[in-house]
C-alpha cells in the first residue's frame, strides 16, 4: 500500500484520543512564552530526522545553521509520553505542531493527516544539497522545489517573514546588494541592526515584518496551507517502516 494511503486525520481516535489536544497544550504555552517560537516552528519542517542528534547529523549541517524550537518538540514529546507512552511518533508532533503554532498566532490551519513513523538514520549530506537557503533566489527556491515535486513556490520557505525575528546573517547580503529589488526604506532600518561585514552582527536579530511580527496576518501566504501538507507528505516512513522514539533526539530507548 503506498505510504500516503496509510495517513489518516483520525489515526489516533482509538489508540490515543487525547493526542492531539496534548500536543496542542505543549505547544500554545510554547508560543504563549515566547511569540517567536510560532515561526521556529513553521520553519522547523516536517522531517523528524532532523531532530536526531550526534555526528554527522542533520541538524549539524550548514544547511540548518540557525534553526531553532528543537526543545519545544522535545517538550511536546514528552508531555504525549506522560499520557499515553509510546504510541506518537515524533514526525506526527512535529507536522502538527507547525500547524498549531499558526493557529495560534491567528495565522491558517489545516488537516494534518497522521501516521507517520520516525526514522533511524539522517542524512547531513542531502540536508546541504536539497534544503533551499535564506540567500536563493526566486529562480533557484522554484528549482529547489520542483526537484522535490513540490509546489513551484513554497511559502513555507519564506513563511516564517510574517512573524517572529530573523538573524543578520540570513538577510546581509540582500540589503548591502545595490541591484537587489528590496525596499529602500525597510533595506536602511534592517541594516540599523545588522553590520556589513560578517561575522559581526551576525546573531543580531530583526523582525522582517515590522507592522504585526507576533501574528502571522500575511494575505501574501494564503496558500500556506497546501504548501504544508504537501511537503510534511513527502518521502514519509509508514506501517511497519520506521520506529516510535522514546526520545526526538535519538533511537536509543
């Protein structure tokens, strides 16, 4: 049977009611904390692989230099183990935890279809060449994506500019560029905050939506939606594949 028939949005109706209301708790008192990790979150992803520590993991990889909100899973985690130990995999927290931490910065739901199973391995070496990177531009995120069979133009790469802060060194080189398209005006205050010259300044954080950077109110990101769920469906583990970690961060019981 193939992967994607195996998800279901009632996976858990029977093995574990509670589930989702759980995990929906862990994460609004996540946000209710700190308003910024709703876009950790988004950005996070859908691939639990990446939450798996030791050398050569994903999560040491360039490519995701400066993503953050792993704890917030591990709580979330946690908190589904106190209840109903063993049964919820850290792929399903992590794909329903972005969506929970749109809703609750007023931003879009959507129905996540569960069932996933979580790896036992990562791949450092695919995380550097297939994630897309803060400085593509609009010609290499549409390759990136198409390679993936994603949509042409995913938000959810750019999804976390709505809401939440993001660092200096992932935004330099478009506001020092003279033949980048950004607002002058916006390039100037961004650069208030954010040196030339790099390394220094470059953990200096700025919000990239300067009117409401707590909520995420973008009409730009009306097809967030389809864009979520069609990549937390991608190259998923399912039925006897995979495992249920005890711990996100490792296989180890």
């Amino acid at each position: 049977m193939p992967y994607k028939d195996q998800l279901s949005t009632t996976f858990y109706d029977k093995t574990f009611p509670k589930a989702l209301t759980t995990i929906k708790s862990s994460i609004r008192a996540a946000v209710s904390r700190n308003p910024r990790n709703a876009g950790l979150l988004i950005r996070l992803g859908c691939d639990a692989s990446l939450l798996l520590e030791g050398e050569g993991s994903e999560k040491r990889s360039p490519a995701n230099n400066g993503v953050l909100g792993y704890e917030i899973i591990d709580a979330a985690k946690a908190a589904v183990e106190r209840v109903c130990p063993g049964v919820v995999s850290c792929a399903n927290i992590l794909a329903v935890a972005a969506r929970d931490a749109s809703v609750t910065v007023k931003g879009p739901s959507w129905l996540v279809r569960l069932g996933r199973r979580d790896s036992t391995t990562f791949n450092a070496t695919q995380a550097a060449s297939d994630l897309p990177r803060g400085d593509f531009n609009l010609s290499r995120l549409i390759d990136n994506f198409q390679q993936h069979n994603a949509l042409c133009l995913s938000e959810a790469s750019v999804g976390s500019h709505t809401i939440g802060l993001a660092r200096c060194v992932t935004f330099r080189a478009r506001i020092y560029n003279n033949a980048s398209n950004i607002d002058a005006a916006f390039a100037s205050s961004l650069r208030e905050n954010c040196p030339p010259t790099s390394p220094d300044g470059n953990n200096n954080t700025r919000p990239l939506d300067l009117i409401t950077p707590n909520r995420f109110d973008n009409n730009y990101f009306r097809n967030l939606v389809r864009t979520m769920v069609k990549m937390s469906e991608i190259d998923l583990l399912t039925g006897d594949n995979g495992v249920i970690r005890t711990l996100c961060n490792t296989t180890a019981s």
